[in-house]
C-alpha cells in the first residue's frame, strides 16, 4: 500500500496508543515510543493523567527533548516529586493501584507474552544456555505487567517479532491463556491491546487468544495477517482504525519535537 | 566535632575493594546517577572476577564486562535505554563469558531491602509466572527453577507468592549528588535503590559530585536519605556518573555515551576505550581533562541546574576538601 500519507506508521502507532490511556488515570511510562505515546495522551484528550516513571519521577513532562531515560535530566526538570523504585513500581505499581502501563517489546505471542530477554532462534530446553543475542531484560516491564490493572504492548508488526509462543517470557500476559494468570496471584489484570505498525490487538474475552479488532488506513488484514507467525484471528467486529485527526498529529508532534517517529 | 571521612579514590578501591567479592553500584541508572569512576579505578587497579549486583546495568557495568573483570552479574536491565544495547555486556554475556541472572527493577530493589531488614526472602507478586522465575542462569539445570524465586504461600490466604533471595553486597560505590565529610547525603534526581543499598551493603564508599559543609545537611536533614553512620568512606569525585548525567549537577554527555558504547562492542576497542580513558587516566585532573574543559561547561548548564541553587552556598572549594584529605593522609588511619 503506497498512499501518500501525511503522518508515518510510527505516528499512527503512537496515537492509537495514547487513545488507550484515559483521562485522571494513574499511569506508567517507559522511555522511547511508550514515553511518547503517553504524553501524546496527556496534551491530548487526558490532560488529568497522573503519570509517573519508575524510578519515582512524579508530575513531570519532557523538557528540551525526548529523554534518554527514566532518570534523565529531560524529565527531572519540572518534577513535584523524586522518590524511588519500590515507591513507584512497589507502592504504585506492584500494589495494584496504577491503572495503566505502556511496554514495549522484540517478541509477543498470541496471549500476549513478552520478550525483551533474548533471540535464542530455539527453544530453550531442560539446560539454560545464553541467547544468541542478548537484549535489554525485563526492566520495570515485569512489574508494569504483573502489576498494573492493565496495559498496552507496543510492537513492529513483523512475523519475526510476532510468534506463536515466545522463546523467554521476560513479562507475562496471558500465559497459555484463558485463566492461566490467575494461578500466580498478579494484582494487574494483564494486556488490554497489542498496538502495532500495521494495526491494534486485542484478548478474546474468554480464551484470551489475541485478535485482530483494527487495521490501519495504509495497512489491511491480509498484510497484518501475513506478518504474523501464527494463524491470527480476525474479531467479527474488526474495523479500520480512524486516522489521526490534525489535532492529534499536531498533539503527537509539540511532544515528539526531534521528531523520532518521523524518521523513516 | 564531625568525623572526616574523606578519601581518594585511589584509596577507597584499595581499602574497600578484592578480587571476587560481591560488588555494587549505585544508582545503577543507565544514563543517570552511578559510581562509575569507581569501575574506572576498579579496572586501573586490576580487580577481577566481581560478582556485579547492579540495580540495572550502567555504562559501568558495561566497561567492566567488556575488560573482563565481571564473572558473574544480577540485574534488572541491561541495556542503555535510548542508547540501545549495553554492547560491552551483550558481548560478554552471549559469550559465557559473564553469567547473567535476570530480574526485574522492583525485584531488585527488594532484593536489597530484604538484605537491610535481614529478611530471609522478600515475598513478591511480580517476576512468578515468567521465565524470570523460572529460568536461572547460575544453576541451568534448574528447570523450573526451585531455587532462584520458589513458589511460596501467603500463610493467611494461601495465595502463592515468590520468594526473593535478600542481597548484601560486600561492597556498595554509591554515587550522590551532595555529602559533608561525614557522609551525610543528599541525591538529587530519582534514589532509584540507593536507600536500601545504603544499608544493605557490608560496606558503603560515597562518590559525592560535590563535598557540601555540615550546615547544609543540617538545614535539611529530611533530605538526607543517607546518614553517616551507614557510610564507611567518602570520595570527592566531580563527574563521578560521567558520561551519564546528574541531576542538577551535569547533563549526559551524549556524545561520549556513543563513543563508549560504540568502542565496547569490539575487544579492541574496548582495549583503545580502557587505555585513553581508564588507565591512561591516574589524577582528578587528568580525568576532567578527559572529558573536555568545553564540554564540562555546556554540560553543567543543564536544564536541571537549578536544582543545585538550594545548596550551592555549602558547596567546599577544592583547597578546602583537599586539605580535608591531607588530614586523613597524615593522620593515615581509617576514619
């Protein structure tokens, strides 16, 4: 699909992951795409979202660019508040009372299962052996997805990323599905959407299996569903996401000012 | 009246630091506050085969992994954030060459409070259900894992929990943005898990950016989230985070970021990287040379510096702090 569109995939899935978040909730940010995503929401349509990082930087927007990370000067600049770890992903997080989390992730499969640990490009087996490449670890990711009420994977649609079951479980989802996660006592709820470059994912309510509920303008179900490594269902409901209207883009745009999601 | 805990950093690695003992830095941020002078100094005097507990992997952890004086490392993330993958760790790791353990970032930081409680485990709600739980590095053939995080139940609901091995380091550099003589700090920016590392850790040198008078402490002491009495040793040590930022102090150095980062992910580079900026480097001002008369100046106009203006008054000047040191150096006893 080759239509001249005057936002970019990135754009698109920055916005469709701000929609997410609600106006007044407490929510969870990590760096990069989520960061972005998330104050896109708060300049928006939920300028009474309370968010917080994890390390404990409280009432903080960017200041003179993305930050580089959670502690970065570029978020410490108009904070209320600097506690700590166990405050923010303990009290707030772990505890059960942040309502929202954005998480990213190299690897997701069909109940929603992360991996940001490693490729082993096998699986693992009885012996634990380092993965072929390493990536970054669970991070605050865990606990954002063992705690939060619930919260919104992004991810490249690509079938490599997109696989039947993941090689390493850094962050749970639904485990092998259904009430798979109520055995280990999460206080959070799980993964509400998979937000893609192509289009957006969401848990069948009963097996927990995601499916295909939106596509995108430039993208369609056929090419979501050729890049996905498993046999992606198709909700009956499915629709084509709205594109981004001119005052999100122009949102979106005030908070990405280097303008990471317009690189191509 | 108040005890004089300063020392170079020279002697802090020398007095507080062996080969092989458990070894943490704080903050552990990847871009933000951490002890990584102390790494640099760790390396100039050949320590090998530390067991590394860092809150998540900094660009310290990186330079010490990718020099080979890591065998063992627990964190909760190890990369660089926006800078991307920590290259000096990822090589040392996909390798063998440094056994990683994978947690998270609460489960970390209550790791070290289970530590300063003198808890047997932590129960926890996070990291069961995931291979983090089930997958340990450091005992492969443990699967699922029975000994890194065991299934336990809560005794009053019967609703399972994990449990979590506390952490005493051997050892804690723990980086701070301000400290009297005595180690009375004060950090700017998030603590991230210094609080519970500061007690957890058998013992506890401070890398302060700045050496502050006692009356600074005083006037506000509910600032002061690290007390003397844990504190063992205390290092003047402008830039201690660089090239990662402090806020308030300096910005991330981004381009130094890259270049480090950029010089890890080779072994010759590494070799380059470790004789330019590590061994080649043997004063304080060797080290602020190192890094560019230019860039200190465009880094300490940050847009956090006004978080420093409260204190800047308390700050010592360099004779001050340095006759401080020869106090100690004289008297050559342990404060």
């Amino acid at each position: 699909m080759s239509t001249n569109l005057s936002y970019t995939r990135q754009e698109m899935m920055a916005i469709a992951t701000g929609r997410e978040i609600r106006d007044g909730e407490l929510a969870i940010f990590g760096v990069g795409l989520s960061m972005l995503a998330g104050y896109f929401a708060q300049a928006h349509h939920a300028p009474n979202v309370r968010s917080i990082t994890e390390g404990g930087v409280f009432g903080a927007t960017p200041v003179g660019g993305l930050p580089w990370g959670i502690e970065c000067n570029r978020i410490s600049s108009n904070a209320v508040s600097f506690t700590n770890a166990i405050d923010a992903l303990g009290f707030l997080v772990a505890s059960g009372r942040c309502d929202v989390g954005v998480i990213g992730a190299a690897q997701v499969d069909k109940f929603g299962n992360v991996n940001t640990t490693g490729i082993w490009g096998r699986e693992i087996g009885g012996h634990y052996s380092p993965p072929g490449t390493r990536l970054t670890g669970a991070g605050g990711a865990n606990d954002i997805a063992s705690g939060a009420r619930r919260f919104v994977i992004m991810a490249a649609h690509e079938k490599k990323r997109f696989v039947d079951k993941v090689e390493y479980i850094s962050s749970p989802g639904y485990l092998d599905g259904g009430d798979a996660r109520r055995r280990h006592g999460f206080a959070g709820g799980g993964p509400s959407a998979i937000v893609t470059t192509l289009g957006i994912l969401r848990p069948h309510p009963r097996t927990k299996e995601f499916e295909l509920t939106e596509w995108f303008s430039f993208s369609s179900v056929e090419e979501i569903r050729a890049s996905t490594g498993w046999d992606l269902k198709i909700s009956k409901d499915a629709v084509q996401a709205a594109e981004p209207g001119e005052a999100e883009l122009a949102a979106l745009r005030a908070v990405d000012r280097t303008g990471m999601l317009r690189k191509k | 009246m108040n005890p004089n805990k300063l020392v170079s950093l020279k002697e802090a690695v020398s007095r507080f630091a062996s080969d092989g003992i458990q070894y943490a830095s704080g903050a552990a941020l990847p871009v933000g506050s951490d002890a990584v002078a102390f790494g640099r100094e760790l390396l100039r005097q050949g320590r090998k085969g530390l067991h590394a507990l860092f809150h998540c992997n900094s660009q310290q952890l990186n330079l010490l992994a990718a020099a080979g004086a890591v065998g063992k490392a627990e964190c909760g993330f190890s990369g660089l954030e926006v800078f991307g993958f920590a290259n000096g760790l990822r090589r040392a790791v996909e390798s063998g060459r440094v056994v990683l353990e994978d947690y998270s970032n609460l489960s970390m930081a209550l790791r070290f409070l289970g530590g300063a409680l003198d808890w047997p485990f932590v129960p926890a709600t996070v990291n069961v259900g995931s291979d983090i739980a089930w997958r340990s590095a450091f005992s492969p053939d443990d699967h699922p894992s029975e000994k890194k995080i065991p299934a336990i139940s809560d005794p009053f609901t019967g609703r399972e929990l994990g449990a979590l091995s506390p952490l005493k380091p051997d050892l804690a550099a723990i980086h701070v943005t301000l400290s009297d003589p005595d180690g009375n700090a004060i950090m700017i920016g998030t603590e991230w898990s210094r609080f519970e590392l500061s007690r957890a850790a058998k013992k506890v040198v401070l890398l302060a950016d700045h050496i502050v008078d006692t009356d600074c402490v005083r006037q506000f002491p509910n600032l002061v989230r690290i007390p003397g009495v844990v504190v063992d040793a205390v290092v003047w040590q402008p830039f201690a985070a660089w090239p990662q930022g402090s806020p308030g102090a300096y910005d991330i150095d981004e381009e130094h970021m890259r270049l480090m980062n950029g010089r890890l992910s080779t072994e010759e580079g590494t070799a380059s990287y470790v004789a330019e900026f590590v061994t080649g480097v043997d004063s304080l001002d060797d080290y602020l040379a190192r890094i560019g008369g230019e860039a200190i100046e465009r880094l300490q106009k940050s847009s956090s510096s006004f978080l420093l203006d409260p204190y800047r008054k308390w700050i010592k000047p360099r004779e001050e702090i340095e006759s401080l040191l020869a106090q100690n150096a004289s008297r050559g006893e342990t404060p």
